[in-house]
C-alpha cells in the first residue's frame, strides 16, 4: 500500500472524521459577530457582574439618537462563549417584559438613548436563566434610529461582554 492510499484511509477514517464533523456543527452555530457601532458603546458597569445580573451603561457619543426597549427588549440574546466561539443560549423567545419598571426612573417601552443610559439585566425577570455559571458571556440588544422611519428590524446591535466569576 503507498503512503498516499494510507493517508487517504487515514483522513476518511471515522477517528478523523468525526471530530471534524463535530467541529464544523460548533462552527455553523457560533456567532462570529462583532456587534459594534461607531460612536456607541455597551459596557457592563464595574462591580455589577454577578451571576444573577448585570447593570450595563450604555454610551452615544454622535449627534443621532437611538431607541431600545431598555429593560423590556424582548429580542434580547444572551451567548456564551466557548473554546473561543460564541454560543447562543437557550432561551424563550415568547418572553415579552415583566412588570412594572426595574432599574430606569421612567416606564416607558423604549429608551432614547441621547447621551448615556443605565439598566440592568437580570435573571429573575428572564426565564429560563436561574443563574449563569462562571464564564465569559455577552448580553446583545437591539437599537433603532430614531429617525421616522419605522423599519421591521433592528438597525444594529450592541454586545457587552462581560465574565462570571
């Protein structure tokens, strides 16, 4: 047997394929997206990352104003990242809001986002999170141009990434 047939048969050995098949599925469900925007920024704020939750801060510093449902974005996604690639976490999508207001001064469905913007994320209000486990996580929101124009989808979307210890 050469050495070409025995590295054919190795390659298409089901020790070799398998993980490779295995890896391609990690791949087509990892989310490569940057989810940035000039001028905007999403940050947790220091010292609120607990397993439970988070206050994130965010900050424009364009002349445009944005809107987001705040505490009450419905489309919120929250991933996790391993081995280096970000995983979407099970979720309910049907989640529509809870009650009353829980970190703004205001009640109302979306936030202008002028200059800067203070709320907080937390699992008691997000079902079927209890609590995160240790690791690296990014909480993605949705934002709109607050321009008139009432289009169907998101104009872009911000992360903030965040770990828990």
């Amino acid at each position: 047997m050469t050495p070409a047939v025995k590295i054919k048969q190795l390659l298409l050995s089901p020790a070799v394929l398998v993980p490779l098949a295995v890896l391609a599925v990690l791949f087509l469900f990892s989310d490569y997206a940057s989810y940035r925007q000039e001028g905007l920024s999403m940050t947790p704020v220091e010292d609120t990352v607990t397993s439970r939750s988070l206050t994130v801060e965010v900050l424009n510093t364009t002349n445009e104003v944005f809107q987001n449902a705040g505490d009450y974005d419905p489309n919120y996604r929250l991933q996790r990242r391993v081995l280096g690639l970000w995983f979407p976490m099970r979720q309910d999508p049907a989640w529509t809001g809870g009650e009353g207001c829980m970190t703004l001064p205001t009640c109302y469905y979306e936030k202008d986002i002028p200059q800067r913007l203070y709320f907080q994320w937390s699992t008691d209000y997000r079902f079927p999170f209890t609590s995160l486990y240790p690791g690296r996580y990014r909480l993605i929101l949705d934002f709109y141009r607050q321009d008139g124009s009432y289009s169907y989808g998101p104009d872009f979307s911000l992360a903030a990434e965040f770990t828990v210890k």
